[in-house]
C-alpha cells in the first residue's frame, strides 16, 4: 500500500485479490476503484519519488513488464519496459525513470531455463535485462525459499535482495554480477520486506512477526521490536508496515490481532492504535489521523482513527 506525499491517493494491489488490477482511492471522497492494468499474475508496487511509483508485472514466464505511474493519474502508463520472446524495448517518457528504482525480481519461465532473476532497466541500451543468480543454488530450497523482492542502496551501485523464509537479505552487484555479503535480521524466518527511509539514515525490514532498523553501509542492526506474540504456542506473522507521508510514524498491520499499531520510529514503541472490523494485510496512516487498511482475504477497505491513548 502506497500514498502520494500528500496523503491525497491511496494505491494498493493484493495479488491474490486483485491480481493483474490496481486498486485506486481517492481520500477526499472516499472512491474506489479496481484498474485493469495488464493479465500478470499478480503486480507488485514500488515507491518512488516526485510522486511517481513503479509495477512490476509478474507473469511467471517468457515475458515481463515495468511500467511507470503518477499517482496524480495511476491507471495511466507514463513510461514502460518490455521482455517478450520477440524482443525487449522501452516506451513512453524516458525522463521519469530517473523517479524510480531500475531493478526488480521477477520469475522467468523460458525455452531454455525456469528460474528467478533480476530485471534492470537499461535505458543506455533502451531494454530490459535479465540477470541470473549464481549464489540461488542448492543452498536454499527453491520449492520453499523464492526471491521476493530487491530495493536499491541509496547513493550505492549494490542491491539488496530478500528471500521467502529466509533473515539473511543478500547484498549483491548487480555490475559485478556477484553476491557480496548478507545482512542479519531477527532471525524469525520471515519474508523480509525492505524499506529505505528518506528522512532518516535507516534501513527499515520485517522479519515474520517483528520490525527491524539497520544502519546502512555498516549494517548493524539499531533497533527490533516483536510486534505479534505467538498465539497458542504458534507464531503469528505481522502483515506489511508503511509510513505516513513525512514518515511521523510507522503503521504496522496485524491481521491476527485485527488492529494496525503506530510505531515511533525513534524508539519502535507503540504511540497509537487503531482497531479494525477485519484482519488488516497493510495500512496506510494519512496526516488527519485516520487508518486505510485492506483486509487479508477479501481485500475489502478498513477504515478507522488512532486511538487518542498510547497503547504497548
């Protein structure tokens, strides 16, 4: 879930749910609506800055796309990148993919190989590439362990890739075409999501049922937090988190506690909460003090305001 910097619009898209479809509200009015975009699988969303966002297409075979956004009009295409069997190519205005990030995962399904890789944007050449992971071997149990995701180190040449089931984010050069290190989350073997914030010099992971911050280039981690006790005596996974606009605060969904707490990104306690009629997946908290959520399984809208008290 994703919001333009003035908490105007709201973008989301639930693979399961909504699969190849954008999910658009309009906060001022309360509107919603589902955009076909493109017959992928499922799209996976990825902020950028200048109020631009990117999609990834996933298709899960011989094809891939990477297509650019305003969120001041998200259903169209400002810009887009293209693999098919017949070629590669890129449309649209070359000028916005300086907005966002160059390099996503996607799952290749060819004639002559089936597995992860990284896609980058390559304006120089005016295509899309594909990059195979040399490291993604036989130590991970690729029927269990997919790649899901990649964020770009701000000011750097190195990414940062995470693994399903996995507390050990791979550092990798994506020049050299080499893995160069892991970074260490809580150990909670999570589907680590990665987020770099803007107004502070942090590296911001999940780890199936706590938060994390690490410092950049050093990697050292600042601050965890277990943010959803195990229920009778099984783990329970935390769902996404996001920040608020100017990145205040920190909202973290919990569909098994059916609430979304707001978290000082100073000190990771609890400064809100919001209770939901539903399992909140992902929230999103906007500067007048409400809550937008989505529910786990039927994706529908949850709405609710921060709890005036601070809550632990």
């Amino acid at each position: 879930m994703l919001s333009d910097s003035r908490g105007s619009v709201i973008i989301s898209s639930l693979g399961w749910v909504d699969r190849g479809s954008l999910w658009i509200m309009s906060v001022g009015s309360g509107r919603i609506e589902t955009v076909f975009l493109s017959d992928a699988k499922y799209l996976s969303l990825h902020p950028g800055t200048h109020d631009f966002f990117s999609i990834n297409h996933h298709f899960d075979s011989n094809r891939a796309r990477i297509t650019v956004h305003r969120y001041s009009d998200p259903q169209e295409v400002a810009a887009s990148a293209n693999l098919t069997p017949e070629g590669s190519a890129l449309d649209g205005d070359p000028s916005v993919w300086s907005f966002v990030q160059k390099n996503y995962i996607s799952y290749y399904a060819g004639p002559y190989w089936k597995d992860f890789c990284l896609l980058q944007v390559a304006q120089q050449v005016g295509r899309l590439e594909l990059q195979q992971f040399d490291w993604y071997s036989d130590g991970y149990d690729k029927g269990y362990q997919g790649i899901i995701g990649v964020v770009e180190i701000p000011d750097d040449d190195l990414i940062i890739i995470s693994v399903q089931r996995d507390s050990h984010p791979i550092l990798y050069d994506p020049r050299a075409r080499k893995k160069v290190g892991t970074l260490e989350l809580r150990n909670r073997i999570g589907n680590p999501n990665l987020f770099f914030r803007r107004r502070a010099h942090e590296l911001w992971a999940d780890d199936y049922d706590s938060v994390v911050k690490l410092e950049p280039i050093t990697w050292r981690v600042l601050g965890s937090r277990l943010l959803q006790p195990a229920m009778t005596g099984t783990k329970q996974f935390i769902g996404q988190f996001s920040f608020d606009p100017d990145e205040s605060l920190c909202a973290v969904a919990r569909p098994f506690s059916r609430d979304v707490l707001g978290l000082d990104p100073t000190t990771l306690q609890t400064r809100s909460k919001c209770v939901l009629n539903g399992q909140p997946i992902e929230a999103m908290a906007l500067p007048d003090g409400s809550v937008n959520a989505r529910d786990w399984k039927s994706g529908a809208l949850l709405r609710g305001q921060w709890q005036a008290s601070p809550v632990d």
